[in-house]
C-alpha cells in the first residue's frame, strides 16, 4: 500500500512566538495570506486526480504553523472541509502539526470530532534550557502532557526534533531522542536545524554567536536518532528538510546541513555502518555485494563514500556490486567469491 499526504499549509498568521529557527512571522507579515474551505477543496480535489485511490492510503495533511494556535471558527472550517472527504472515504485520515502547549482535553475533543487521525507535536528539544535558548516559550513537561493526552485519545502521535539547535549538544539530542521514545510516538520526523533568512538564528549566526551543525555531525547525529526510533518500532517518516510554502531553499537557507537528499545520506550511512559490521564476521579477501537495482546509489553513497569508508576499513577487500531484482529493496546480500 503506498501512503500519500496531500499537504495543506495553513500560515500560522499572528503567531505570538518567535522561536529562534522559525521565519513565519516575517513571512505571514508580508502576506497576510490566510487558507479557506475552498482552497482545502481545491488542494485535495486537484490531487485526488492524481492519485490511484484503490492501492494509496491517502491522508490530509494540515502543516504550517501550529495548527491548533490559529482562529477556533476557521480549525473548524478546515477540519470540516476535510472531513467531508473522510465521509465520503475518499481519503483515509487527517494530520495536522501543532505545538505542544497548543494541546488541550477541549482541543482534543475538538480535533476527534473532526476525525483528526494523527496530531504530530513540534516537540525540537527536550531539554528546558535548549528550549528557552530558542525561544519556543514552552517546557518539556508540556510535551509530555500533550503526548499522554494524545495518546489517550486514540489520535495517533507524531513527534519532530531538532538536532542542532542553539545550545544543544551531541548528548543533549540523544537524550531528547530518549525522552521522545519514551512518550511512545507512532511517527517521528528529523529536521536537523537550519539558519533560515529573517530568524533569530540568522542574527546570531551572523553576530557570531550561533554555529549549526555541518553536514556531517548533522547525519551523524540524525543516523544515530533514526536507529534508536526504529529499534523502539518508531517509524521514521521524514529526515530533513522538505522545501516548503514558506522556505524556498536557494533564497531562504543561508547555512546549516542542508542537503536536497539529506534523508538518504542518513539511510546511506545506515546502510555502510551495517556493512561494515557484516564484513567483520566475514574473513574473506572477495566478496560480491548483491541489491536491488534502486538501492545500489544508497548502497555505493554519495560519491561512492561508502565503498571508500568500507575499503579503508577493509583495504585488502576486493568489493564487486551486483544487482538483482530478486533481493529486496533495502536489503543486500554478502556473497564470499
Ligand atoms: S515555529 Fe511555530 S510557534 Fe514557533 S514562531 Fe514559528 S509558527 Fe510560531
């Protein structure tokens, strides 16, 4: 079954938080542009075209700002608009991405009368101090409060983090990644910290102050993150930055990790590490790697920096890939030849 989103985005106009990665407020100052039911018809009617409804679970996706911050009548407008899609099941659910302290039992309530299936929290960071630092204006403790009572509620939860936001560490993540875990989230999405145009962060990376991660710390940090959520049976939906309504990425990323395929260097990296640790079972001076035809690129890395890191680990290892549709995507095989 393939899944697909359709994405609404809904500008969080007013946003009375400034948080430190965040250029909304500059962006929703300049456009004043607010979303109706009828361009929620519009978005999911034009993509329903598109999309083979028989074998797709199809959801509504609701991003943006914090979707339960904006005007109660007009939640209500959208949510309405997409339920009717969920009536007539011509879709299967609805996200929508909201902030922590955004969440309570009246807004849930709200939320399940509308059939919201899943609620993703911007949680960043689980530590208080990071957190002020960045000026979210909300604590741990209401993560976790919001967490419990979506669960509770049988919506689904969703949690994103941040690696790399101002004051955090290598060790300040893995913790928040461990907090994170431990509040049970059904999806989780990596958005290593980028310096946006218009935001704080971008003042105090250009005064100096503020130094995001680079590429490499930032998969290293996301690598170890993505491991962890599914050794916990976590699924990781998204690792990187997706291009949106509000950041065009050649005109708004001024510095930090991006990388248009930054999911798949993590993936790619999983990939080696794991090799790597096969290979030492193995004493062999040959081997024959088989893939898929589609994993090979993941398999060989950016740059073939996986068969780089394999060799300098192994330097009298000859590695012959081969492909073969008859192995699964994702998974390899190690033959000794
Ligand atoms: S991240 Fe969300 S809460 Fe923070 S400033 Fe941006 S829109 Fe407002």
């Amino acid at each position: 079954m393939k899944k697909r989103t359709i994405p609404v985005f809904v500008p969080h106009l007013g946003c009375p938080n400034d948080c430190s990665f965040c250029n909304q407020k500059k962006i929703t100052g300049i456009e004043k542009k607010s979303v109706s039911a009828g361009d929620v018809h519009r978005i999911v009617s034009q993509h329903l075209k598109t999309i083979e409804r028989e074998h797709t679970h199809i959801e509504i996706g609701f991003f943006g700002g914090s979707f339960t911050g904006i005007d109660k009548a007009l939640q209500e407008e959208l949510l309405g608009a997409a339920q009717s899609y969920l009536k007539e099941k011509k879709v299967d659910g609805i996200r929508l991405s909201t902030r922590p302290d955004y969440i309570d039992e009246e807004t849930i309530e709200r939320l399940q009368s509308f059939g919201v299936t899943t609620v993703e929290l911007g949680v960043q960071s689980m530590d208080d101090e990071v957190l002020m630092k960045n000026l979210r204006g909300h604590t741990a403790e209401d993560t976790v409060r919001a967490s419990r009572l979506i669960k509770n509620s049988g919506i689904a939860l969703g949690h994103q983090v941040m690696p790399g936001l101002y004051g955090d560490s290598p060790e300040g993540f893995r913790e928040t990644v461990q907090k994170s875990m431990a509040l049970s989230p059904d999806c989780v999405r990596i958005y290593p910290t980028l310096v946006i145009r218009d935001t704080r962060l971008c003042e105090w990376y250009r005064a100096g102050k503020f130094t995001p991660l680079s590429l490499s710390e930032a998969v290293d940090q996301s690598k170890e993150a993505v491991l962890a959520y599914r050794a916990h049976g976590i699924s990781v939906i998204r690792v990187g930055l997706l291009a949106s309504d509000t950041i065009s990425v050649d005109a708004d990323v001024v510095a930090g990790p991006y990388h248009p395929a930054f999911g798949e260097l993590v993936e790619s990296a999983i990939v080696c590490d794991a090799i790597i640790s096969e290979l030492s079972e193995k004493n062999e001076e040959s081997v024959e790697i088989k893939v898929h035809p589609h994993f090979v690129s993941t398999l060989v890395g950016e740059k073939r920096g996986n068969i780089k890191k394999i060799q300098e680990t192994y330097p009298s290892l000859q590695i012959k890939i081969v492909q073969d549709d008859a192995i699964n995507f994702g998974e390899w095989r190690i033959l000794c030849i």
